[in-house]
C-alpha cells in the first residue's frame, strides 16, 4: 500500500501550504471585523447589512469561478482569490463610509469564493484518482487547523495587534498563499476548457442530486455553524469558544482518520452514517443545556461534516470532467443550504425556539439520506498528477 508521503506530489503539498496561509489569514478577521464596524460607530443593521454581504458573492461567484478555472487555469483564479482577500482585507482599516465598506466585504468574498473553488479544483486535479477523497480530506485540514487556531489567537492579541493590524496581517498571509502557488505550481495548459457563459448555471443532470444532498446536508450545517453562539448565550453555556475548539479538533482527527472511507468503490456508503451524527449531533445542541452536552454535540456534528464534505466534493468531481465547474456545483448547494436554510427554518425559530429549530435541522439532515440513491456511482476520472 502506498503511503501518503509517497502518494501525493510536491505540487499537492504547496498547494495545502498555501491554503493553510490563506485560510490564516481569512480567518484572522473573523473577530476584528465586526469589531471595527461597531467601533466606527455604526447602527447594527449596517453591521448585519455589511456582513452578510458575503452571501451575495459567495452565491454569485462560485459558477463564474467554476467556469473562469477550466478555462483560464488553476493558477489565475488561485492569484485573483488571494489578491482579492488582501485588497478587501487591508482596506477596511482606511474606510468608514458604509457603501465602501460593504464593497470591500464583496470583494473579501469574491477571493475567498475564487481561492477555495480553484484551489479545491486543483487539489482534486493533483491526487491520484484512486485516492481522490482522501486528498480532499486531507485538504480540508489546512481551513479546519486555522479556524481551530487563528480567531483564538487573534482574540488574545487584538490589544497588542490593533484592528488594523489584524486586517493587515490578513493581507500578508493571502498575498504569501497565493505567491506560493504562483511561482512553485506549474502551469498546466492541458486541462483547459473553452468559456461559455450561458453554461455557468446550467450543471448537468448527472449533478442533480449530489447538490440536492449537499444543500440538504448545507442545511443542517448552517443551523450549527450560524446560530451555535445564539444557543450558548441563551441557555449560558460558555464559553462559547471552547465549542468552536473541540469543534475543530474533531474534524480534523476525522479527516485523518477516514480519509481512504471516501475512497470506496461506491462513495455514497459514507453518506447515511454522516446524515446520522449530523442529526445526532443538532438533536444533542437542541437538549444541551450543560456544557459538556454542547461539547459533546460539537464533536459529534464535526465527526458528520468531517465525512460528507469531502464526500461530496469527490461525487461531483468523479462525475463530470470538467474540475473547475464540479467543485463550483458543489458549493453552490452548500452555500446555498446554509444561506437559505436560515431563511426556511426562521419561522419555526420565531414561532418555537432554539429547541425545535435545531430539531428540525437534524430532521432535514436525515432527510438528505434519500437523494443519495440516485447519485450516479462514477468511476474516478483519472487525475493529471
């Protein structure tokens, strides 16, 4: 059996050191962000309109990113990510006029939109074929290890760093991720596509139901990932951020632990037992009400993230042949699942609380048990590594 050192290229490696730096730095402004917003003085719908101003180009950009990776290349879109990030990053530290400020939200998320759909792409482009899933997995370690790592640190140093330090320091790891790959990934010529626009929306039909799974499983994720901080405060099980840490811990000790589960013949076998502990896990957050309970739901959510999400990013990408646009179909549904998952489950919040909206995200997760049936079983596209 081949081991992984032997297994993945050097090209692999730059490319998941790039993504750890990168990754560093997008989520070095998670904490200071809102902060400098608030410290700016402005009202809090400014705040929330700013913030989620990164929904719009997540949803808008991921096809075009798709589409801009077969046709220009990994590399482009790769520089285009990190630059976009930096620029958007750096320049809130100079700005306080509201509609600026939201533009450079949209251009923080157009690179981070850019970099994760090139980047993931080329991942999957550099594995063996045979050990694609894997590869994805392993990917996934470089954002789990600096959302695990980073806002913590940066929290404790904010005094020392500054708000525009941190924004600052942004800039630089982005800027070094993508000169990493810049100048140590060769170009590749041979896997590029034509451009045409009018199929940037228009996926395949082989494609249909692994992004209905994946919107479904987007769904149950988001109610986790978006209202985790609400839950906590309300039934005052801090800290909060413990949760977030066991969180990662966990995901990243699933990635490498099962990573060759998603390279099985048949890669749906993974789905149902991840439906499972994503249920259990937002059944678990709904009745928490002592911190182990929610420590407990945190692991347990990450064990059924840690295996559908490079499940699914291996589906797609086995059953099309085009990198760039299987990777942008599969975040499309993911984003779209958290996105507008909180907009479906919000009367079920508003009218019964936390308890039964986590519920009913765990009931939807079991629900994207169904469509897994009816995703085609590929047989993995040979990689180019």
């Amino acid at each position: 059996m081949t081991t992984q050192s032997t297994t993945y290229t050097r090209s692999f490696w730059t490319t998941w050191s790039a993504a750890l730096l990168f990754f560093a730095g997008f989520y070095a402004i998670i904490v200071p962000l809102p902060l400098y917003l608030e410290e700016i003085g402005l009202p809090d719908w400014q705040i929330g309109l700013i913030m989620g101003a990164f929904g719009i180009a997540s949803l808008v950009g991921r096809p075009l990113a798709g589409a801009l990776t077969d046709s220009v290349g990994f590399r482009p879109v790769i520089l285009f990510g990190t630059a976009g990030l930096a620029l958007g990053a750096v320049g809130v530290g100079f700005v306080t006029w509201p509609p600026l400020l939201f533009g450079l939200r949209i251009l923080q998320a157009a690179g981070y939109v850019a970099f994760t759909t090139a980047a993931t792409s080329l991942i999957s482009d550099l594995a063996p074929a045979a050990r694609r899933g894997a590869a994805i997995a392993l990917f996934g370690i470089a954002a789990n290890a600096a959302i695990t790592l980073v806002p913590a640190a940066i929290s404790a140093g904010l005094t020392l760093l500054t708000l525009r330090g941190a924004f600052l320091l942004c800039g630089a790891l982005a800027i070094l991720g993508g000169a990493l790959v810049w100048f140590t990934v060769p170009a590749r010529e041979d896997v590029r596509r034509p451009f045409v626009m009018r199929s940037i929306l228009n996926f395949p039909a082989v494609l249909h139901a692994p992004m209905l799974t994946t919107w479904l499983f987007g769904i149950g994720f988001g109610v986790f990932y978006q209202f985790l901080p609400l839950l906590a405060e309300r039934r005052g099980l801090a800290p909060v951020g413990l949760a977030y840490t066991v969180y990662g811990l966990s995901i990243i000790g699933t990635r490498l632990l099962t990573g060759r589960l998603m390279d099985r013949p048949d890669r749906r076998q993974v789905l149902p037992p991840a439906a499972l502990l994503m249920a259990a896990g937002l059944s678990t957050f709904a009745i928490a009400d002592q911190l182990w309970m929610l420590l407990a739901a945190a692991a347990l959510t990450a064990v059924g993230g840690g295996l559908f999400h490079p499940a699914l990013i291996a589906i797609h990408v086995d059953s099309i042949p085009e990198r760039g646009r299987a990777t942008a179909a599969f975040y499309l549904a993911f984003d779209l699942g958290i996105g507008l998952g909180a907009w479906i489950l919000a009367p079920v919040l508003d009218s019964f609380g936390l308890t039964l909206f986590f519920l009913a995200g765990a009931v939807i997760s079991l629900i994207a048990i169904l469509p897994t049936r009816a995703i085609w079983v590929a047989k993995p596209s040979g990689s180019q590594a």
